[in-house]
C-alpha cells in the first residue's frame, strides 16, 4: 500500500539516479534543476517508507532498499516503452524502433536482411550497433537492446536463443598455396600450417580450437589479429592460413584473391542465432522481425549470394535456453 503514491516519473528519475548514482547527472539527463531531483527523490523516500540512497564521503550509493527499487522501476519502465510501442503498433502498424547488436561478423549480412525487412515496412527506426563479442554480451547483459545477433550463445545466462541461419567455417589460404587443389587435406597436415586468428573469445576461434583438440591438435598460431577484414589480408599476404565463415568471402573469392582448402571437417557449420534475456518483453516491432528473421532470413541471404551453400534453420532440441547447433528449428512464429 505505501508503494501506491508512486508516479512513472519518481521512476525515471529514480532509475537515472541509479544509473549515474549523481543528483547532477540526472538534473542533466532530464532537463531539471538539481534541487527538484532531491525533492523528488526525497517523496519516492516517503512513499517507500525506507531510505534509498546514502552518502560516504563525496561518494553516493543505493540502500538495499534503493537496490530493490533500482532493479523494480527497470522493469517497470521498460514494461511501458514496450506497451507504448505495442499500442503504437496496433493503431498505425509496423512502426517505431527497433535496436539490434550484432557481433562483428554479422556486418557481412545484417545490413542486407536489415534492408529487405525495412522495405516491407519502412516506418521502423532501426539502430544495428556492430561490435565485437564481449562488447556484445555486456549489452545483452544490461538489456541494452531488443535483439542481439551472434553465433556463440553464452551458457552462464538465461537466454532465449533462436537460431535463423547457417554460418558455414572454412579454411582460406592464398591462391598461391601448395595445397589448394588437393582433396580431403588432413587436418593433421593442416595444424602444421602458420594459423592467423581472432582474438581469444572469438566464436570462429572457439569452434577451430575445439575440432582440433576433439582430434589431439594444436594450432600453429603465428598471429593474432582482431577482425575478419585484418585476417583476410594477411592470409592474401601469403602470411599464412585461417578460419573464417563462407558469408564472409564473396568478394575475395570471385576475384580469385583467396581460395577455399578443402580439408576434412570442413566446412564446420555453426549458425547464427538472434538472443534476448529470457524473460524480456518483446515489442510488436521486435517480434515482427524476429518472425522474419525465422520464416525468411535464409532465404533472402541465399538469394542474394547464390554461390554460397546456406542451409535453412535445421532440426535438433532446446538446451540450455537456446537450440543447439545439432538441435530442431527454432519454432517460427506467426505473423
């Protein structure tokens, strides 16, 4: 009953508070003078019946009543966006925004799925944030966006995880290389071969590791680099060989810059998943496209880069919150 005087806007400003954890920077944040932000604060105090924040020092800090409130008025507030997008959504359709993460090598084909879905419905607003994958966690982590794209799913977390699309892993050398043209390479002869790589805590890395340590190898790393794009070219410097997906290629390959060694375990498919918080509310806008990610994406990928082999999403069962590589299609959902 005390929580009943409780308004959205002692909320927002509770949650910016919490977030900053600094009178001034919410003052700043929402346009109000410092003096109002205490005022506030101090009645959201009085309804509650607790103190919420305390100070040591120069330095401010949240109750564990404060640390209740803080994790509550989140909720709440994000409840509302997305019942104010939903109502939206219903009366004038398709619309509004629509924020996506992906790791970095999604660029290669989120932009064109992006477009194909915008075409159908161009009032939403997207924002695609491209980074790398820890940067990428930590924003599925503070639930910083509707979706998130990526083909490692973190096994620490309650997620929801769907998989659309097949990432196929295969071996680049340069044209030049002694080995292009021959059959079934095995993947001993390879190890030995100078490994240019992604950082540790890349998907592509994790997936080569594993299939080597599956099979008692190790691979020669000669570097490490920190893109797709940096790895391309030095494998094309002829400084050595690397893992990477076949969407990532088109270019390289149909101007004869790089070549594809055919090698046993090869291609190694992963897949591509589109994840959120388990649990998360999910916009009439986010659930539109996660429907046509499911139902279309491959398909329109594979019509727009015919030389690639692209499987629609295959069969297998749930694990852990998301379906494993192994594991049954993703339900679609409808429309």
């Amino acid at each position: 009953m005390r929580l009943r005087n409780v308004t959205l806007h002692q909320l927002r400003l509770f949650q910016s508070l919490g977030t900053h954890l600094s009178f001034t920077r919410v003052a700043e944040e929402l346009h109000l003078t410092q003096p109002a932000v205490s005022i506030q604060i101090k009645r959201l105090e009085e309804s509650v019946g607790l103190p919420l924040v305390e100070h040591m020092g120069k330095r401010l800090f949240l109750t564990d009543a404060g640390r209740e409130l803080f994790e509550a008025s989140r909720d709440v507030l994000e409840r509302m966006r997305v019942l104010g997008e939903d109502m939206t959504g219903l009366e004038e359709g398709i619309r509004g925004p629509l924020n996506l993460a992906a790791i970095t090598t999604a660029k290669y084909f989120m932009p064109h799925l992006l477009g194909a879905f915008l075409r159908d419905y161009p009032a939403v607003e997207p924002r695609l944030t491209i980074t790398n994958q820890s940067r990428v966690v930590e924003r599925l982590e503070g639930n910083l966006e509707d979706l998130v794209i990526m083909g490692t799913v973190p096994e620490n977390m309650d997620l929801e995880a769907e998989f659309f699309l097949d990432n196929p892993l295969v071996v680049v050398s340069p044209p030049n290389h002694p080995l292009v043209g021959q059959k079934n390479i095995p993947l001993a002869r390879i190890a030995e071969e100078r490994f240019l790589s992604r950082e540790p805590g890349s998907g592509t890395r994790q997936a080569r590791t594993r299939l080597f340590a599956q099979h008692g190898l190790t691979a020669n790393t000669y570097m490490e680099l920190g893109s797709s794009e940096a790895i391309k070219q030095a494998v094309m410097a002829g400084l050595g060989i690397s893992v990477l997906s076949r969407h990532n290629l088109a270019l390289e390959l149909e101007s004869g810059l790089l070549a594809i060694l055919d090698v046993e375990h090869f291609p190694l498919n992963r897949q591509w998943y589109a994840v959120h918080l388990k649990g998360k509310k999910l916009s009439h806008t986010t659930r539109r496209f996660l429907d046509f990610l499911l139902q279309d994406g491959a398909s329109i990928w594979k019509a727009s880069q015919p030389h690639l082999q692209i499987a629609a999403p295959g069969a297998g069962k749930k694990r852990g919150g998301y379906t494993s590589p192994s594991s049954s299609p993703a339900k679609s959902r409808s429309p």
